[in-house]
C-alpha cells in the first residue's frame, strides 16, 4: 500500500502518523494510521487493540458474532463460567498468574473490569509524527490493581510500541504479572466457507537451559497434541483446529506468527529479564488455539467454531506495595518474510540466514528476510577487529515484500565477517562471521 499523499508529512518525506476517531466494526473506536499500518483500539470492551493491519493485511482476529455489541458488567460476569466470557478477539492485558484455587491467581476470563471493561481514553494524540493512544481501567477489586495500556505508532516503520502498566489499587501488597494476550486470525475462507488455516504457525526460540522437557510444557489439552514441535532451535505450533496450551520459557526475547500461505508475518519483541521469577514455572512466552478436543469448562470448540490461535507473551512477576506499579513494553512488527523465522533483530525477520559459498574466485552470498520499515540495503566486510573494509548498496527493502538476497561478490583479503543492514542506523538484518 503506497503511502497516503492526503496525510502529513515529516522532515523524511514520509506520512507522519495519525489518530482520529472512528467506528469499527459497531464499536466506538480509535484509527492509527501511518501509510505502512493500520491499527483500530476500541476503549469500551476492555482497551483492546481490535485491527493491527499491513497493508491490506489483517492480523487480529475479531469474533464475528459479536462485532459492535457492548455488555453490562453483570452480563459480561455471568455465570463466571468461559462459557459466559464476551471473547471479542483482538489483544487485550491481563493478570497472570490465571487459575482459581486461590486469590493469588486471576479467575478469568470472564472479568467484567479488567477484560471487558469499559477503560477510559487518558491520551490521544499526534506529537512528533507520531501517534499515542492511552487507555486506563477501572480498579479492579478482584485482583486490586488497574491497567493501563499506552499504544504508539511511528510514522515510516511497519511497527508499534506497546506501553504496558499495572498499578496496585488496593490497601495490601499485591502480586501480578503483566501478561498480553494477542488472538490472530487463523481463519481460511474458501468458497465453501471458512475453516481452520493449517498454514497458521507461531515461532518461539528454544531455551537451550529449559527447565522444560524439550523445551515447553503443556499447559492445557493432550501431551502428543501434534501442533506442538521441536524445530531445530525452535519451538513451533502448525495450527490444526486441536485445542491445546503450550507454555515456553524462551529467553530470546520474541514471539512470531506467520501465515505461511501468504509470507506475512506478525512478531512480538520484548525485553527477558534474567534472575525474575515469571508465571506458570518460568513462562516468558504461551501458545493457545482453539479446536477440536476436550472441551475447556463449557465451552466445546465442536459446537462453537472460531480459527484463531493466541501469541501471548508474559513479564515478571513482581510484588507490588500499595500506590505501586509496575510496567512492561511489547513491540508489535509487521513485515513480508516466509516461516519458518529463525531470528529477529529491530532492523527485520530471518528466514534463511546469510550463507557463503565459493563462486570461482568470488563468494555467492544468499539469505531471505523481511524488514520492519522501508530503506535500503546495505552490505558490509569487516576486518577481525570489526573496521569496515568495503561497503555497497544492494537495492530497497520494503515491510510489504520478501527481501532475497542473492549476489556474487570479490571479497576483501582481511574480511572477517559480512553483514546485511538497512542504511540510516536502522538495524543490522544479519551478519556471518567467517569460519577459516
């Protein structure tokens, strides 16, 4: 999608991001924009960021059935069973630990304050090209704390910042994580209608250290559910319409979702804090979808379709005093780049990473990537001691489009590793260091 020539425009040239109000889909809601992105947040069903697009690209799922409704906090609450829960889809903050055994653990959802209720608009504004909606909570007795949720979209970059806060309300110590929950689309429509994605998969690094068997734990549904795999060093779920929850403790510092039959891809990238305990034995990252299967509670998947699956990714557990608070930042990227993902750094995704082999006298050097902001690619040899020895440009990279690099070069005598990077400081994609 070409820039919008209606919007402001930057020192750079580049669209500056914009906020306004807007409906969505039946809600009241708020529009960031910035020429590469799209994203709509709707305040009165719990703060959530119900679109984040690229392109004509639409990441989030949104449950159908129940698009513009708005609930009393009584019919939101129910029954307190999942099957009373208004699970509207899109990204949403919750408490974590979740269970029910004591006031330590979050019962829900369904929760009427904290998931689907109504947060108030703190901030929303243009400033410095770029775009910042701010939403906060009700106090929630229950667990005694209130959330607030900042989003922010730059402008030329196919990525957001989230703005994570959790402050205890109440009069006694309490003790939570920050915990996002992301529900993408895994929905392929078809002339006959719409069924799963099989094409849907979500990659999480590995700890070498797990204290998991073979790096996560099941959490929910059957041990040998086959969605769940060991990929080299990777964790992957294939989505295949199997309930079931898988729990990670990855110390990378991200999550991707990748729609395999179309090469867009969604990453979450966070920050790991070494020496902090996190929920659910150690869980930085967590993996849910729907499907066939035991049914969870009452709510039977069989009975009540919905292809989507969750990237949920959790922050530490940290005890707050009263008056306290606590905050955690997620960035959201969007980009073109085909799965398996095997890296990430902040200039793009790595599909295949950067290889060298002998060409005559020459070296062929090829990768395959995606890349979070329109630039150029920049190619660099370095000596042992990290001086570069020559430098070119290889061509522009776009968010919208699979980068290949493919390209047969002289190399420098003294080089000691080659790296691929987008100009203007924005990021090294990769780098390969030379094996003699």
């Amino acid at each position: 999608m070409p820039p919008d020539a209606a919007q402001p425009r930057n020192k750079t040239g580049f669209p500056g991001a914009t906020v306004a109000a807007t409906v969505f889909r039946g809600w009241n809601a708020l529009r960031l924009a910035n020429g590469l992105v799209e994203a709509g947040i709707v305040p009165e069903i719990g703060g959530r960021v119900m679109a984040f697009n690229l392109g004509d690209y639409v990441f989030l799922w949104v449950n159908p059935a129940l698009e513009g409704q708005l609930f009393s906090p009584e019919e939101n609450q129910g029954d307190g069973s999942l099957g009373a829960w208004k699970n509207y889809g899109g990204a949403k903050t919750w408490p974590a630990p979740q269970g029910w055994s004591s006031d330590d653990e979050w019962h829900g959802p369904p929760d009427p304050v904290l998931d689907t209720g109504r947060y108030t608009v703190e901030v929303a504004a243009e400033r410095g090209g770029a775009a910042t909606v701010r939403l906060k909570s009700p106090a929630d007795p229950r667990t005694g704390v209130s959330i607030t949720r900042q989003f922010t979209l730059r402008p030329n970059q196919a990525r957001a910042v989230l703005h994570l806060e959790m402050k205890n309300e109440s009069d006694r110590p309490r003790r939570w994580a920050l915990w996002e929950v992301v529900q993408v689309d895994a929905t392929r429509r078809t002339d006959l209608g719409e069924t799963h994605n099989d094409q849907a998969w979500v990659y999480v690094p590995a700890n070498p250290e797990s204290v998991f068997p073979g790096g996560y734990h099941v959490i929910f549904g059957a041990d040998d559910n086959p969605q769940w795999q060991r990929m080299g060093g990777l964790i992957a779920a294939q989505y295949r319409y199997q309930v079931g929850k898988i729990a990670v403790d990855s110390r990378a510092g991200w999550v991707a979702f990748v729609n395999q039959a179309s090469g867009f891809a969604f990453i979450q990238r966070f920050q790991y804090l070494p020496g902090e305990p996190y929920p659910d034995g150690g869980a930085t990252v967590e993996c849910w979808t729907t499907g066939l299967g035991a049914p969870v509670g009452n709510l039977d998947y069989a009975r009540n379709p919905q292809y989507h699956l969750e990237a949920e990714v959790l922050g530490p557990l940290r005890l707050m005093q009263p008056g306290e608070a606590q905050s955690f930042d997620i960035e959201w990227c969007a980009c073109r780049c085909p799965g398996p993902i095997v890296n990430i750094t902040e200039a793009g995704a790595t599909h295949a990473p950067l290889t060298t082999e002998p060409e005559g006298s020459a070296l062929r050097l090829r990768g395959m990537y995606g890349v979070f902001e329109p630039g150029t690619v920049r190619l660099a040899w370095l000596d042992a001691a990290g001086i570069e020895l020559a430098a070119e440009t290889l061509g522009p990279a776009h968010p919208l489009e699979v980068l290949r690099v493919d390209v047969v070069r002289e190399a420098p005598k003294e080089w000691e590793s080659v790296e691929l990077a987008l100009a203007g400081d924005v990021g090294v994609l990769d780098r390969l260091t030379r094996h003699l």
